[in-house]
C-alpha cells in the first residue's frame, strides 16, 4: 500500500463525501466555467491539504466530524487552487502536474479570472455559513501567502537573503497554508478550545517548513523529481543549501556565487557547478539537519493528544513530507 493511501485510510470515508461536496461548491451556471473547474477536479493532487483538515478535526473531536470540517476543507482547497492557477499565470507555466495549466489552455485572462471566481467561492461558502471564524483563519493565509510572494521578489534583486528573512519568506509562502489546514480542522470542532486551535496551527506551520526546505533540497538532486535540477539557481531563488554556503564561505567564493546565481543562471554548466560547490560545501546537509529539526518540533507538539489512528496518520505525514521524491 502507498503512504499516501495509508495516510488516507482512517478518514477514507470523509475524503470521498468531501471530493463530491467540493465539486458542488465549485460549480456555477456558466457553462465555461463548469467545464474549466471539470478539468481542475479531474487533475487533483495528492489533496494534502483537506486530508490535514479531515485528520486534525477527528484526532481533537475523538473520531468524528460536521459540516464546518467538510466546509473549511472545501474552503482551503479553493483558495489552494485559486492560488496554483494565478501562479502559472505569474509564472508564464504551461504545465501543471504534468498537464497543462490553465493559462495554456484558456489563456491568461480566463486562467485569472477563473482563480478570482474560485477565491469568491471560498470566501462565499464560510460567510453564507456564518463561519466567520473559519474565514478569519482563511484570510489570513492569504494576506501571508501574498506578503511573503512579494517579499521573496523584493530580496531576489539583491541577493541579500539572511537566514532569517528566509525562514519569514518560507514560513508565509509555504507554511501559513498547512498552518490553516490544521487550525481549521481544530476550529471546526473545537471553536471555543483557542489553545488546542493555537497549537494546531503551530503543528501545521513546522511541517510546512520543512516541506519547503525539501522542496529546496529538490534543486539539488538528480533525481526524476517534478521540476528540474537547478530550477531556483536558474530562478534567481535563495534556497536554504545557498544561503548557508553564501554565510559561510570565502569573500572570493560569495562574489564568485552571487555572479554565477545573478549573470550566469541560464549557463548549463555553471549551475552545475554551484549546485557541486553548495554539495561540497555542506549546504545540503545543514539544510537537512534543519529540516529535521522542523520534523521533531512537529511531533511533539501532537505527542500530548492520546493514540488513534489519526494521530499515526498525522505523523505518516510528518514522515512522508520529509520522505518524498516528488
């Protein structure tokens, strides 16, 4: 059995129930829109997200769910979408999880408006419900997501990325989405429990984190992985191998990196070379040391809730986040 499906099995039940209430809440009496969010519903991903909800929800409650969990999965997984399909646009990307984006479809101004009708629908489907609870936890992803996308291209100008800002860029762009999965799947339980709701976000914000970090580590590997080796080298991306061996190494050596990163990211064989000097240089294995770290924060944090089989499925996550090879 795959990790993925074993993750699944003990809310398998509440994720089929959700696929049929999250189409309904994407459909719409235009007919282009209904055959556009057709396509979307039919190239889903893994569905990482509700699953976090659906998990959350049944390990805090004891087993069980209502309504608001099926809407606040449906709610983040539209702002999720909305999210992907402006990002190809932003990001001029024809393919999508090997199928083409929208924009390469329907073009750009289709694909944006199609991403603000899905963000309409979210927002609609917690206020309609008075799930005003639920929505403040939803928008504030957003505003986070949108913060750290624009703060990542304000500091890949100048290449001057400390440790820090990293962490704040990750902790926005990544993390603020698991974050909000797995308080609203607290929320829509448990909305009067603040610090069970609190430490839930906690939890989801670490293992975004180290997610992301091994999305970094990606760009580094040879693997048949889903993007490119080399990809944010090329991107003029500040991953967390680079900024490690940029802190770390000779003047010489920065100068010599920030040149390649800034004026030589499309030659071949010099991001292949800094790819070996970040190697050679520890940066992959500082990276994964942090990201390890960001694993056992996790796993303590939901240590104190008692054995189900939600929680050993919460932690097949933890694990297969930092596992993967795609």
């Amino acid at each position: 059995m795959k990790i993925t499906e074993k993750i699944k099995e003990p809310i398998a039940f509440e994720m089929e129930l959700f696929e049929k209430k999250f189409q309904l809440a994407m459909s719409s009496k235009v007919a282009l829109l209904n055959r556009i969010t057709h396509y979307i519903v039919n190239r889903k991903g893994k569905q990482m997200r509700p699953m976090f909800v659906f998990l959350t929800a049944k390990m805090i409650s004891g087993g069980t769910v209502n309504d608001r969990t099926y809407r606040g999965a449906s709610v983040i997984e539209l702002i999720h979408t909305a999210t992907l399909v402006h990002d190809d646009v932003v990001d001029d990307s024809n393919k999508r999880r090997g199928f083409f984006s929208l924009n390469a479809l329907w073009k750009n101004k289709i694909a944006v408006l199609v991403g603000d009708y899905l963000l309409s629908k979210g927002l609609l489907l917690s206020i309609d419900n008075n799930d005003f609870d639920l929505l403040k936890i939803i928008s504030v992803a957003v505003r986070e997501m949108s913060e750290g996308e624009l703060l990542q291209i304000e500091k890949a100008r100048r290449l001057d990325i400390t440790e820090e800002v990293y962490y704040e860029i990750i902790r926005q762009k990544t993390a603020t989405l698991i974050a909000a999965c797995c308080s609203l799947g607290a929320c829509a339980v448990a909305p009067d429990d603040k610090e069970v709701i609190e430490r839930m976000r906690k939890f989801g914000e670490l293992i975004g984190m180290a997610f992301q970090i091994k999305d970094d580590l990606f760009d580094y590997t040879e693997d048949a992985i889903g993007k490119p080796t080399g990809i944010d080298i090329k991107e003029q991306k500040m991953t967390l191998p680079l900024i490690y061996t940029l802190n770390t190494c000779t003047l010489k050596e920065k100068n010599w990196l920030i040149n390649s990163v800034k004026n030589h990211n499309k030659d071949k064989k010099r991001v292949k070379e800094v790819i070996s000097f970040v190697k050679n240089h520890g940066g992959l294995i500082y990276a994964e040391q942090k990201m390890l770290e960001y694993q056992q924060e996790a796993l303590n944090i939901i240590q104190k809730f008692p054995s189900s089989p939600y929680k050993e499925s919460l932690k097949l996550m933890i694990n297969y986040v930092i596992e993967r090879n795609i």
